[in-house]
C-alpha cells in the first residue's frame, strides 16, 4: 500500500506530461493529414453540386445534376462493369493461380525461394511500366503475341485496338501483375498453419488432396479474405495501367471508374463531375472495407 | 546416438518406417517432384518472357523486332542503350523520382512516427477519437481527393513543384504509418518505459533513444512501402507536374513512349533503363521488400 501511494504523484506526474508531450508529437500529423487527405475528400462531396471549372467563381451550384449525368453516363456504365469483370476475374483466375504457386512454395523445396522472388517481381514494376511492356507485348506489328499468332498462320492481331478484346488483355496484364503479391499473402497465411496438423493427418492417412482441402484451405479463410479484399480495393483504384496500355480506347471501352474520372474530370476540368465520380468511388470504398470488417468481426 | 537425438517421438517414427515414401515428403504440398517443378516452370516462363522480350527487344533494330521477334539480336544494339545512359533526360527524371522519394520517406517517418508514439504511449484527452480519425484514411481513395488536392496545390503555389508531390504523398501515408508504427511501438516491453519514467527520463527522450532505435524493423517497412509507392507513383504527379525538367521516372518514359511512338527499340531500351533501378532494389534487399510489403499488407 505504502508502495503504491509513494508511486501515485509521480504516476500523475507522467500523465500530465505524458499530455504535454503529445502536444508537441502530434500536430504535425494531424496538420498534414487534415490538409491534405480528409478536407480535399469532404471538399469533393462539396464540388460534387457544382458546375465548375477550377478557375471562375464556385457559384454555379446545380445540386445532383452531376451525379444524374454520371450515371446517365453510357461510358462510366461500361467503366463500372469492367471494374466488376477485374473483381471477377481476380477471384476466378488470380486467387486459385496465387493459392496453387503459394501451396507449391511454401515449403523450401527446390527452388522455392527463387520461384518466389520472380513470381513476385511483377508487383514491384510501377505500372507505367508494366502497362508499357505489355501494350509491346500487344502491339500487331511488333509485338510477341501477334507474331506467335501469325506463326500458328493467323492474320497480324491489333488485340488493344480491338474493342471485344482490349480489356481482356488489360484483365490479362492484371493477372500477370498481381498474382505474386497475393501469392505471397498466401505464403505468409501458410506459415501460420500448425505443421502438426499435416503431421497428423497424414498419419491417419489423409493424402495430399485432403490435406488441403481440410487443412490448408480452412486455416487459409483469413487471408483468403483479406486477398479477396485487396482485389476489389485493388479493382476500385484500378488507373495507372489503364494509360499507358488504352488510355481507356479504343472508343472508350477500357476505362475503370478512375481512369474514367482523370479522362472526364481532370482532362476536362470539370472539378465539380469529376468531384461527384469521386464521392461515387469513396462510397464504394467505404461499403467495401466495411464489409470486410463484418466478415471478420463474424468470423471471429 | 539415433536414441538420444529422436527420444521423444517413437510413433511418430514407427509409423513413419511403415510409410518410408512418405517421410521425405513435405506435407502441406500436395505436389512434389517432376509434376510440381513442369507447373512452376511454366508459369515462371509467363512471368519472365514480357520482361526478357523487353530487354532483349532494346538490344535490336526497329526491323528485326518483326523479323526475328523471338530470337537473340543478330547484332547487339548497344548503341540504343548508351544513347539513353548518355542523355540528360534519363538520369534527370531518376534524379527528380529519387529526390521526391527520398524526401517523402524522411518526412513520412518524421511525421508519423512521433504521432505513432503518442497513439502508443501517451495518455490524453480524446486519444481513441483522434486515433480513429486517422485510420478513417486507410479507406479512402486517392482518386477521390485528386481534384480537389490540385485545386489545393494550386492555390499554395505549389503546381508544378516535387513539394505538390510529396506532401500529399506524405499525408496519404500516415494512415497506415501510424498504425503500424503504434503497434510495433505498443509491442516493446512496458517495463522499459516505466524505468525510464522512473529513472528520470522524459518522455522525448525515450521515444528518440530507446524507442526509435529498437524499432528499426518497422521503420524500415514503413520506408519500404513508403519508397515504393512514391517511386511508382503515377497520377498525382500526372496531374501536378507540367515542366518536363520536374517529371519523375514514371512521367518520363510516359513522355518519351509518347515522343518515340513506333521506335520500339528505344521504348524498350528506355522502360528496361527505367526499371533497373527498382530491380536492383529488389535483388539487393529483397527479403526486406517482400516481409515489408506484405506484412505491411497483412498488419495494416
């Protein structure tokens, strides 16, 4: 008892100080986040009603007009169902691709760890380059595929200028830029998994088949979930690939939401529309990482 | 000897001897051998040929990129690759992405960090409201901020400047710093705060010589994350940059791709320049980049 008292006025003494010190810690933060992070967000749902062109008066308020034309929006509807097809196709090709080279690297077979770092590299090329060495990859008279596709006897393929097939090869670069980061979620989920349990299933006889299905897919659930949320965030800020491969053509058939707000909001400065595709993205972003918490809070 | 190295796991041993096949095999892959090493080598060759076509492509003349697309240049083109290494425009725009990474590293860290210390350590008035506050940024897009964040940058007078880049940069980073910092720094011992507090030693003088260097390792991941995402980082510097003096690397080749158009050989050479850097990186410190980018992933 004696102890506790004599240790109580120094304890306030630290708390106070404690309070202090924040004072000089946290500012900073707290400025720079503020100014530039959380006012130009609640700036864009206050463009959002404006019809403005960064330069005149912000007077021309026009209430929901922005968000009636953006949906009336032939284009942005387009862009909406590609940004679905990215979700669909990273859940239906990327994650079994990204589970299948985890399960087959987790352990340090051969060549395990190499494997890993070139399956990985992909994701650290900033996407401008990524996107340039594929729209190579694609080009119908230089590039490789073409000519593969003409040695098998077929005419020269222009795939990007191809409005059925453009955003089939954007979805394709996707695949091959992504995967190896979710591989590598994997990896890690993988490590967490007691090894006893393979131990004891395969003395009881289970093969290897079984083993994943029953053990490394269930103890994979959180990550699973997590990569599942990465590719729709990932889905949803889809733009910098979009450049340098398309530019969202050929006749506006390969835009994302953003790439559709930097060619129609920013390329145009329409701040007021491109602010309301904005708020648009923001909501669905919100919704998406909100679900994800419920899935997890249940889960647990 | 074999008594005294294995003593505690005779059925495990027992059943083992039964299945002698079994026991070399790791038991969470469900393939092994020839099998496993034919899918790796496949997908690796999916990985690998846009890259090494890109390398290789630099080395050729325009018309050999159609007559001999697949093969080994006839005759190396250094000239292609020298022309770049011998151009102002090359290192300027390295020069200009290092510089804007650098800075938004140090400021990142020197920012976050402090804030981090305060979440971790300190005891103050609306703690949970401001902590929260910050971690609102994890879900917001970029992309809804980016309009208003250049109407912003306009008017400090900073359009067309590296600092329109990095403080933006810097304030999207906090979310996530802070996080992972506050947890990393809430994991050291308590006891050594409390003999800190105990032996007369401030609060700011724990968090710059116990606290910062004991967490090197998260440091290091926030830097890492923080480095690769300005480095790559494409469309606030597409909308806040206009001189070609100020572009960083990813700007730059989008600029040269669109001065070049069908000189392929160039293109090639300039992306396959432009990205060694990243890919030195990586082959240098690559465990430090992947643990750093997927565990910032996972724990963010």
């Amino acid at each position: 008892m004696a102890d506790t008292t004599a240790v109580s006025p120094g304890r306030q003494k630290d708390v106070r100080s404690g309070a202090l010190t924040a004072l000089i810690f946290l500012p900073p933060a707290l400025t720079v986040f503020t100014l530039f992070v959380i006012v130009p967000i609640v700036e864009a749902g206050w463009y959002g009603f404006y019809n403005w062109n960064g330069l005149a008066a912000l007077d021309n308020f026009v209430g929901f007009e922005n968000y009636r034309q953006l949906f009336a929006n032939k284009v942005f509807g387009h862009a909406l169902i590609n940004n679905l097809l990215i979700i669909a196709v990273s859940l239906l090709i990327q994650l079994p691709l990204a589970l299948a080279m985890a399960v087959l690297l987790a352990d340090r077979l051969f060549g395990a760890v190499a494997f890993r770092m070139l399956f990985f590299l992909p994701y650290i090329l900033a996407e401008v380059a990524a996107g340039l060495i594929w729209r190579f990859m694609f080009d119908g008279d230089y590039g490789l595929i073409s000519h593969a596709w003409q040695a098998l006897g077929g005419d020269p393929l222009f795939i990007l200028a191809d409005r059925n097939w453009a955003f089939a090869a954007v979805l394709t670069v996707i695949v091959w830029k992504y995967f190896g980061f979710h591989m590598m979620l994997y990896i890690a989920g993988l490590q967490n998994i007691d090894a006893s349990l393979y131990e004891a299933a395969a003395i009881d006889g289970a093969n290897g088949w079984q083993r994943f299905r029953h053990i490394t897919l269930p103890g994979l659930k959180p990550m699973i979930l997590l990569s599942v949320f990465f590719s729709i965030l990932g889905s949803l800020h889809f733009f910098d690939m979009v450049v340098p491969l398309t530019g969202g053509g050929p006749l506006n058939s390969t835009h994302t939401i953003v790439s559709f707000l930097y060619y129609f909001g920013v390329g145009r400065m329409r701040i007021g529309f491109g602010s309301a595709v904005g708020v648009f993205l923001f909501v669905l972003c919100v919704v998406a990482a909100f679900g994800y918490k419920r899935l997890l809070m249940r889960d647990e | 000897m074999s008594e005294i190295t294995v003593p505690h796991r005779p059925p495990v041993g027992a059943m083992r001897s039964r299945r002698p096949a079994k026991a070399a095999v790791p038991l969470s892959t469900p393939l092994t051998g020839l099998p496993r090493l034919l899918i790796l080598f496949v997908v690796a060759g999916l990985v690998v040929v846009p890259l090494l076509a890109t390398v290789i492509g630099g080395f050729k003349e325009l018309g050999e990129l159609r007559t001999n697309p697949f093969g080994l240049p006839k005759v190396w083109h250094w000239e292609n690759y020298w022309g770049i290494l011998d151009s102002l425009r090359y290192w300027r725009i390295l020069g200009n992405s290092l510089y804007i990474s650098t800075v938004t590293v140090a400021l990142t860290l020197a920012v976050a960090a402090p804030a981090a210390f305060a979440f971790a350590h300190l005891r103050f008035f609306g703690e949970r409201y401001l902590f929260n506050y910050f971690i609102l940024g994890l879900t917001f897009p970029f992309a809804t901020a980016i309009l208003p964040l250049f109407i912003k940058v306009r008017d400090l007078g900073l359009l067309d400047t590296h600092w329109g880049i990095i403080l933006p940069q810097v304030a999207f980073n906090q979310a996530f710093s802070i996080l992972l910092m506050r947890n990393a720094f809430r994991a050291l011992p308590s006891e050594l705060l409390d003999a800190a507090l105990v032996d007369g030693c401030g609060y700011i003088r724990f968090f710059v010589s116990i606290t910062l260097p004991l967490s090197r390792p998260i440091l290091a991941t926030v830097g890492v994350i923080s480095f690769v995402m300005s480095w790559n980082n494409f469309l606030l510097p597409l909308v806040v940059i206009n001189t070609n003096s100020k572009y960083p690397w990813t700007l730059g080749l989008m600029d040269y791709q669109g001065e070049f158009i069908v000189a392929w050989q160039l293109i090639l050479a300039f992306i396959t320049l432009t990205i060694l850097p990243a890919m030195l990186m990586f082959m240098l410190a690559q465990k430090h980049i992947v643990s750093g980018l997927t565990a910032g992933a996972v724990k963010g």
